[in-house]
C-alpha cells in the first residue's frame, strides 16, 4: 500500500501523530485510539495518515463535495475509514466518545461565535484524558486586508473558486480565552511567509489591500510598505494541543 504523504501545510498533523505515537509507548494511556477530524473532507485526507498508524479513524465534514474527494482517495488507496457529514458545531456523536480529536484548516471558516461552539463540541466528545489538536488564525497575520473585507470585528469576507469565504482571526489572549476550560499541553504561534504571494502582488493590487488598514497607516505610508512586503506577508496561526480536564 502506498503511504500518505500529506501537503506541506499539514506539518502540525504530523507533530500531532508523533505526540499520540509517543504518549502511547510512555503511558500506554488508551487500550485503542479512537481519533474524529472535524473537517475531515478534500483530495488527501490528513486521516489517512492515522488509519496507516493503525488508528481507529473517523471523520467528518459538512461540505459533500469535500467528503466525496476524501472518499475516492480512501477508495483508490484501500483505506477503510468512517466518513460522513457532519457540522462541527454539533458534532454527531455521543459524550465523551474519542481518544483524540482534532481540526486543521477548517475551523478558521467559522465566525467567532461559531468557533466557540465548535471547540465546545470537540471537548463534550473527547474522552476524559483525551487530547485535541486545533488551530486559529492569528491577528498577527499580515496584511489582514488580504483577506478580504472585515465585515464583523475580526472576520474577514474574500471572493475565492468556491465563493465568498470567511476568515476569523484571534488575539492570543481571545485564543486563550477560547480554549480555557481544556489543559493547555502546548501553545505555539507557527508563521508562514508568503513571499511568493508577496512577489506577484502589484503596486496596484497593494493600493486596493489599502483599504482595511487606514486606521494602521497613512496612505503614504502604506505605499512605502510595498517595497518591505516580502519580508512581511505572512499567515500566522496558533496552535493548541489540549487535554480534556
């Protein structure tokens, strides 16, 4: 069988398999691994990885176009892996019913309110002693117009292939705050340059990202910054690994 080899992007995924793995052989913690992706959806998913590590995986996503390409691929691949459609947001299954839980690139769609509710439900279905891996865009990311338009204090609205897509973004302390009812194992705020993004961005298309970030820079300024971009386009996330108290 062909290994699964994730996307670049995916590198918390494996940081978060190697924790279960060594968790595991020092503790023994869990007779078997039940693991739920809330998000679980797209052309390689992450839950092939910990099928192939011998986990007992189950997924899901709310988009049925996203679930049928993790389908096709688990299908190609011999993979026998629980997909079905489901909200984070009211997770479909019973308290306390994982091992580990986790998200990645799917919660950062929700509005605020919405992600509240979510990490909410990955708690109610995590065992006691179970972990959760999830991530939340950063306020720190740069520049925050890239993202489109801020149409509720930091949820920020793009046009992208499949329409208008939501992004909401955290201070450290709202993340904090976000996630204080779990044991916080660790916390780490990962940066991604996005130099080649930056390079292909025009004078022109960094006038009109100008708009969003008035209240930051004068115009003037603003265009001064252009030439620094490279060293400055970035998208930040922090990332939790959190055990259920």
């Amino acid at each position: 069988m062909t290994k699964t080899i994730l996307h670049n992007n995916a590198t918390p995924i494996y940081a978060f398999l190697s924790f279960i793995n060594s968790e595991q052989v020092e503790n023994q913690k869990f007779k078997s691994i039940k693991i739920l992706d809330c998000g679980a959806g797209g052309r390689t998913p992450p839950l092939a990885l910990f099928y192939e590590h011998g986990f007992d995986t189950w997924g899901i996503d709310i988009s049925y176009e996203q679930l049928e390409k993790a389908k096709q691929y688990c299908n190609e691949k011999g993979l026998q892996i629980n997909l079905s459609n489901g909200d984070m947001r009211q997770i479909p299954f019973d308290d306390k019913s994982f091992e580990y839980v986790y998200e990645h690139y799917s919660m950062c769609h929700l509005s605020k309110d919405d992600t509240a509710k979510a990490i909410g439900e990955m708690y109610r279905v995590t065992k006691k002693g179970g972990v959760c891996f999830l991530g939340l865009i950063s306020t720190d990311s740069y520049p925050k117009s890239s993202y489109g338009r801020e149409s509720e204090p930091g949820e920020y609205w793009m046009e992208e292939e499949s329409g208008q897509v939501r992004h909401s973004m955290f201070t450290d302390k709202e993340a904090d705050e976000l996630v204080s009812g779990w044991e916080i194992l660790s916390k780490e705020k990962r940066v991604i340059y996005l130099r080649d993004e930056a390079q292909q961005t025009s004078i022109e298309k960094w006038m009109e990202m100008y708009k969003g970030m008035e209240h930051l820079y004068a115009k003037d300024i603003w265009r001064e910054q252009y030439n620094q971009r490279l060293d400055k386009f970035n998208y930040t996330h922090i990332y939790y690994f959190l055990r259920r108290r």
